[in-house]
C-alpha cells in the first residue's frame, strides 16, 4: 500500500521505535514513580529522558514543564479548560481543528466568549484581524500551526508578539508540525504548546503532551495517585504531577522518546526539505490535470506536506474509496474533524481528498498517485 494519510497518524515508524517499546513492555513494564525498586526507576528514568528529548526539540528550559497526554486533542482540553473561566475572552481562527473549536463551544456554556477570526480562502490570516479583538477580558490566543484540511502554516512567531505585547496567553496546535518544522517556545514566545505523539513525532498512538510555561495557572482535570505527596488528600501542584494523575503510558511514551531521537539524529531539516520536495512535485503534477481542484496556498514553501484536492464534482468519499480499493493508496476523504476550514476554502458539501506526506514516502509513491488521479479523471 501507498499509505499517503500521515496527517491522522504517520506510518510507519523507525523500527527503534517499535524495538523501545517492545523492550519497555518485555524487560521493564512497571510502574513509574510508584516504587523504588529497580525496574520502576528504570521506567521512571525513561520517562525522564522523553521529557528531555522534548525539550531539546522544542528549546524547552524545564523538562518538569512538560505534561505528557494520550493525544493532542487530550492535551487541548486540559490546557482550554483548565486555563479559561467565566468572563474570560479567547480569540481563534475559522481554520482550526475542532479539539480547539469543540472545547471552546463547551465553555461558551458557562460564560466564557469566543471570538473567531476569519482566514481567507487558501487559509491564510491577518494578524491585524487578530490584533483588532483584542479587548480588556482577552486570555487567550490559540491557533493551529499550519492547518490539518489544507496545510496552511500560520505566522506563530508573529501572533504570539502580538500576545506577548498584550500579555495574554499564547497557545499553539503543532498537531501539524511538531517534528518537522522548527518550533521554539522561547524565540516565538509560545505559553502553551499542545502536540501529538502519533504524528510527525513518529511515536505510537495514546502519546502526545503539553508544555506549559512557568507561571501559567491551569485546572487540573483529574485528580487521582501522582506518586508523589501521597499523604495528602489534595492534589499536588508540582509539576507535572498536577496534571499527570494515574499510571502513565509508558511504553508509548518511551516509543515517542525513540521517534523523538530519531528526528534529531536525522535533522528536522532534512526531513522537511524531504516533505517539501515531495509536496512541491505533487503540486506541480497536479497543476496539470483537467478537473483536479487544488485548495491552499499551492506552495510547498507556505504549507505543510498536506495536499487536498477534489476531481470535479466527485463526492470526495467516493474519490477516496476509488483510491484505496483500485489502485491501493490510503487518503482521507471528507470534513477531516475541521468544519470551519471547510466553511473558509468552501468545500463543506463535498468535502476534500486529503493526501498527506510523511518521512518515509518516496517519489515514486507520488508519482504512482498522481497516475491514479489521472485514470480516475479518464473513467467520469
């Protein structure tokens, strides 16, 4: 198979990852932070080390400031919830994902205003319009990085001086972009950075975290055994205790530490100048076909290696299922969890084919899918 959905979940992984993670299950499966013999402080060390790993990805100071979560959307819950309150005001973009849009409308409920700043037709923003609705109870900034629908990357270096300015919180989806573009905490002056574990950080499903910066209050969602401050019947506020209540995913979290090795080992650069040539010469083959409707910036340069088309009319579900059952290439078809961005590049009624590149596509792989979209654009 031709497996072109790395969007929703890259595939596969570095063999280390899945050799890390047999390993921690095998040779030391306890459980962190619970226990001082051997094998639970080995857990615990390898768990450490992720956190580490992170930080030097990210240019994060303090690995304590990371809270490990099953997923990004867990991630933007906790960091929503626990952050915003009654009366509090939030500013976000029409190109979201609805693990941003879907919790903010949860607390629309119990007084807390949104305010949805409309990007143009290829995703883009300005950061004027943003500026613009800022008011006296505004919290929060939160947007994506670049789009999961069209791929669009946001100016987050530039929105989050425009917070920073303010001084309101600035929280960043990387759900996108985590491990293939730069991304520095410090230098963007991001507060809150969500991300999966699943995706372009190249670990298993059930991994993702949130980096918080010094100084930010959050809620916790849970509370429960932390391993730590056990003779309270509080919550501790350490980090990341606080937050990170219950026994951890530890064999995911040790296959994203092996993902997250592996990116630094190989350099986040050449991996996206990988992506980008990629995308750059699917773009350009799919310039040329009759019917094919390309939306986003076309611009291997301004977005990430996601590529969504439509051929005519052609419900993009039925496109999609063409794809997978003729010619063996896996895609995503449909409103992709995102429906504002489908309002914004007008597509909500049919939806779009998503083809999203990874690490380990190569050029014949587009080449074969761009053959494909051909024979499908011959036979309506």
């Amino acid at each position: 198979m031709i497996y072109l959905d790395n969007a929703a979940t890259s595939f596969p992984k570095p063999e280390k990852v899945y050799d890390d993670i047999y390993t921690a299950m095998k040779e030391y499966g306890a459980n962190p932070g619970r226990s001082g013999h051997k094998l639970a402080l080995k857990a615990g060390r390898a768990i450490y080390e992720t956190r580490e790993l992170l930080c030097k990805l990210f240019n994060i100071d303090n690995p304590m400031n990371i809270v490990f979560t099953y997923n990004a959307t867990d991630g933007l819950n906790l960091a929503i919830k626990g952050l915003l309150k009654p009366g509090d005001h939030v500013i976000t973009t029409s190109i979201e994902h609805n693990s941003v849009l879907r919790p903010l409308k949860a607390l629309e409920k119990i007084g807390v205003e949104t305010t949805i700043v409309q990007c143009d037709s290829r995703g883009s923003i300005n950061i004027n319009d943003i500026e613009e609705q800022i008011t006296d109870n505004t919290k929060l900034i939160v947007t994506t990085h670049a789009s999961n629908v069209i791929g669009t990357i946001l100016p987050i270096k530039e929105i989050g001086a425009i917070a920073e300015k303010n001084d309101i919180v600035y929280m960043v989806d990387a759900a996108q972009t985590a491990g293939v573009y730069d991304i520095d905490v410090k230098d963007m002056n991001i507060d809150i950075l969500v991300f999966p574990g699943h995706k372009s950080l190249l670990g298993p499903q059930g991994t993702g975290g949130v980096y918080i910066k010094e100084g930010i209050e959050i809620m916790q969602m849970k509370e429960g055994g932390t391993g730590s401050k056990s003779n309270l019947l509080i919550q501790p506020e350490m980090m990341p205790d606080k937050f990170e209540s219950g026994t951890p995913n530890t064999p995911g979290i040790v296959g994203l530490g092996a993902g997250v090795k592996y990116i630094l080992n190989r350099g986040i650069e050449n991996i996206r100048n990988h992506e980008k040539e990629l995308t750059r010469y699917f773009i350009e083959e799919l310039k040329k076909i009759d019917k094919v409707k390309i939306y986003g910036q076309c611009d291997a340069d301004k977005q990430a290696p996601v590529v969504s088309i439509n051929i005519g009319e052609e419900d993009s579900s039925e496109v999609s299922y063409i794809l997978d059952k003729v010619f063996d290439i896996a895609v995503r078809p449909g409103l992709h969890c995102a429906p504002l961005a489908h309002k914004t590049i007008d597509t909500f009624e049919q939806g779009v084919v998503r083809f999203s590149i990874g690490l380990f596509n190569t050029r014949q792989d587009i080449e074969k899918s761009v053959e494909a979209i051909r024979k499908i654009v011959k036979e309506i």
